[in-house]
C-alpha cells in the first residue's frame, strides 16, 4: 500500500533523479552530445532528443541557475496541489520542443531548462489564478513579472546569471515565451 511519504520520497528521488540526469548530460561530453535537442539528429529519428534537450545544458552555470529554478517551481507547484508532475514534464517538454523547432527554423540546437522552468512558472500561475482569493493575485503577479522579465529578455535589456561557455550558444528567448504559453494552455491530467 501507498502512503504519503512514500509517495513524496518517491517524487523527491524522481526529481533528484532528472537533476542527477541534467548533470550528466551537461558535464560528460557523450551524454551532452546524444542529448541536446538537435534538429537534423532529431529528424533522423532521434525522437528521445525532444526530452533529453531539456537536460543538457551548455555549461555549469547554466544548469545550476536553471535548476534552483526548477526545484523553486516544483516545490511551489507540489505545494499548490500539483499531482501530475511528471505527467506535465513529459507532454511540456515534447511541446516545447516540437513547437520551438516548428516556429525557429534557424534553431539548429537547444539544450536547457528555461523553458520547461517557463512552462512551470505558468502552470503556477494558472493553478493559482484558478484557486481564487489572495492565490489569484499571486498567480496574477506571477505571470505579470514572468512576462516583464521575459520581455526585457527579448529586447536585450535583461540581466542573466549564466555564463555559456561559448559565444556560438545565446539563450532562446522564444523557448521562454512558448514554456509560459505552454504551462498556460496544458490541460490538466488526472
């Protein structure tokens, strides 16, 4: 039999496991290299990449940035009564993907978690606008800083944290915007 706390270790392991994942796949090359979102690998039948490009990351910086980010979302999201996590994170990051590749046909490659981070902060903010009450306001202010960000993203005039390594690899500000409509739009499973 399921109890509670068998259920939250389990969640805990699942979500330690997808950083352990994300850790891998950014720091040991292989793992980098058969994981980043990539469209002519992708198109060659590769289809685990719409998953796995959400895990690798471009350098250590930027994974860490975008996992406090995730573990912040997740843990606001359990606590707003999320039950279908990896339910999200699985049909999320197969959209995101799809539809980042479909709308940027310059994208040749996408690795991060940014926009699955944007996919949450949105999914909070619709949860909690649906709640009602003070959470209306807080999913209202959620999704009002998250596009101020986003926006002063696009035109240049955010500041970021992450260092990548490389001045080939810039962040998607796309990925961001179609994360946030993404986490708006799902509906939810049971």
């Amino acid at each position: 039999m399921l109890t509670r706390s068998t259920v939250a270790g389990s969640r805990r392991h699942g979500l330690v496991g997808l950083l352990v994942l994300a850790a891998l796949a950014t720091a040991h090359p292989a793992f980098h290299a058969g994981g980043v979102l990539d469209r002519d690998a992708l198109a060659a039948g590769e289809v685990w990449r719409l998953w796995t490009g959400h895990l690798a990351h471009f350098s250590v910086s930027h994974l860490l940035v975008d996992a406090v980010v995730f573990a912040l979302l997740a843990g606001a999201l359990r606590h707003a009564g999320e039950q279908t996590f990896g339910r999200v994170l699985f049909l999320g990051a197969a959209a995101l993907s799809t539809s980042l590749l479909c709308c940027d046909a310059s994208l040749a490659h996408y690795g991060g978690l940014s926009g699955i981070n944007a996919l949450l902060a949105g999914r909070l903010a619709r949860r909690w606008f649906q709640a009602g009450g003070q959470e209306r306001m807080l999913g209202f202010v959620l999704l009002t800083v998250t596009a101020g960000k986003f926006t002063l993203d696009s035109v240049g005039l955010g500041v970021t944290g992450v260092e990548f390594g490389s001045v080939a690899v810039v962040p998607s500000h796309l990925s961001h915007w179609l994360g946030l409509f993404w986490g708006l739009v799902l509906p939810r499973t049971k």
